[in-house]
C-alpha cells in the first residue's frame, strides 16, 4: 500500500465524528468496545464496525486480554497525517506573512503619505 492510500484511509476514516470521537477516548487508553459504546446512541455492533474502519486504517490496534478485546490508539498514522497536513500549515504561515509584509508596507506609506500604486 503506498502513502496516499494510507493517507486516503486515514482521512475517510477521519470524516466520521464518531470515529474521531472514538480515537480522542482511546487517546486517553485502551478500551473495549462496550466500554467505547457506552457515550454513544448506537449499539456495540454499529461501534463494532466503526472499530473495523480505524484498525483498516491502521489509526488503531485490537489485542486480546484473556476474554476482553481492547482497542488501543496507534499514533503512527496519524503522525503521517499530520506531516501531511503541516505542509501546507507552512505554506499558508509563508502566505500570511507575505500579505502582512504588503499590508505593513501600505500602512507605512499612508502614514507617511506616499501614493499607493494601483492595481
């Protein structure tokens, strides 16, 4: 599987609120999935298959711990998605800070009463 389809399955995964909401439980630890159920109106199957599209994923891991089947956040994935997203974090920062050297430099030669090229 090459990056952008990890990328395509992480953020697809991502666009449900409750698998987003599934993921910011389990960063605070491992849970069952009756555990992750209960906030939800939903029952454990329909949590069940939220759980399947994140382990796709690969945003979480499902062990064993004798009859309990916890599910626990892997951050690797989502680290990628990140990297990704700072990307173009940087690009807009440089943007913005481009438009604010042009506005600072319209806002000094109006203080000092020079004329503005127009455009």
């Amino acid at each position: 599987m090459t990056p952008a389809d990890h990328l395509n399955l992480t953020f697809a995964a991502l666009a449900d609120p409750t698998r987003r909401a599934i993921l910011a439980r389990l960063a605070s630890g491992a849970a069952t999935v009756s555990e992750l159920a209960q906030p939800f109106d939903m029952t454990q199957p329909a949590i069940s298959k939220h759980l399947k599209v994140l382990e796709r994923a690969g945003l979480i891991s499902r062990g064993r711990d004798g009859q309990r089947r916890p599910s626990r956040i892997e951050p690797r994935r989502l680290a990628e998605a990140g990297a990704w997203l700072d990307q173009y974090r940087e690009f807009w920062e440089a943007s913005f800070a481009r438009l604010d050297a042009v506005l600072d430099e319209l806002v000094r030669k109006k203080t000092k009463g020079e004329k503005t090229p127009r455009r």
